[in-house]
C-alpha cells in the first residue's frame, strides 16, 4: 500500500519501463504466441497492459481513459506508443494526488480499500503479465529483455 505519492510515481515509472521492454521485445509475427492454444497469447497480454491502467486508475479515481475499441492496437509498434502514452497518463493523473487522498477508501474487488492499495494492486498485475508475457517471449524464441535483471541473453 503507497502513502506517499512520490513512492507510487517512482515505482509506477519502474515498472511501466519494464513492462515497455517486454513490449519492445515482441515481433508482429509473435503476437499468437500462446503457452497452449487457447491461453492468453503475447497479444491478448500486451493489449491487457494497455488497457489495464484505464480500470485500476477508474478505481483509484484516475481519469486514464480507455482505448476505443476500434482504435485498439494491433501492432508491436501501436502497443508500444499506446502504452507509453498509458503509462505517461497514469504518472500525469497521480501528480495531482496528495498523500492524504491514497488513503482514501474505495470500492474494489468486492472489498473496501485505500486508494494506495488500489495503486499497488496495479503494479501488481502488471508485474504479473509481464511475468507470463517472459515466458512467452522465451517459447517464441525471442530474446528475454532484462526486466527485472539479466537474462541468459545477457550472460
């Protein structure tokens, strides 16, 4: 749970810049690539992340408005430059929070929660796709960018 903003905004770009590099790592003809048919592929994954900062902003009280559903990406690059432009508004919006407001309580989850947890619930998730999407980017034979630290492709 964040009570300070400025903690939030340093994670937040953290992570977004991780979450771009597994983006950056993808190739158009990759984008089906699934662990088993039928799972969630690097494409449903990377437009989740695009998307996802739009309901977990909505729920902290974010205005980090959603993709239209004509203009969803399609592209490695169009994901690329979508998330980047999702990932400047979270920071952008969570500028005009104060620290008091992240302990203001929210409806989420079927549970009542303060918006820092709302917050961190949302780097959560990302972390968690982004873990999936490695995976994925490894099964593809693509290089795994170092994320979170190198990779083999680094040794």
């Amino acid at each position: 749970m964040y009570r300070k903003v400025d903690d939030f905004i340093r994670d937040w770009n953290y992570s977004a810049a991780g979450t771009l590099k597994a983006i950056e790592a993808l190739e158009d003809d990759k984008l089906d690539q699934a662990i088993v048919e039928g799972h969630n592929t690097l494409g449903w994954l990377s437009s989740h992340l695009v998307d996802a900062p739009s309901f977990f902003g909505g729920l902290a009280g974010l205005d980090v408005p959603s993709i239209p559903e004509g203009e969803k990406p399609t592209t490695v690059k169009e994901l690329e430059e979508a998330y980047k432009k999702k990932a400047a508004k979270v920071e952008e919006e969570a500028t005009k929070l104060s620290d008091h407001d992240l302990e203001r309580r929210v409806e989420a989850f079927g549970k009542n929660m303060p918006v820092g947890q709302v917050l961190r619930s949302m780097i959560d998730h990302q972390t968690h796709h982004r873990g999936q999407m490695t995976v994925l980017i490894r099964q593809a034979e693509l290089p795994v960018p170092p994320i979170m630290g190198p990779t083999i492709e680094q040794a």
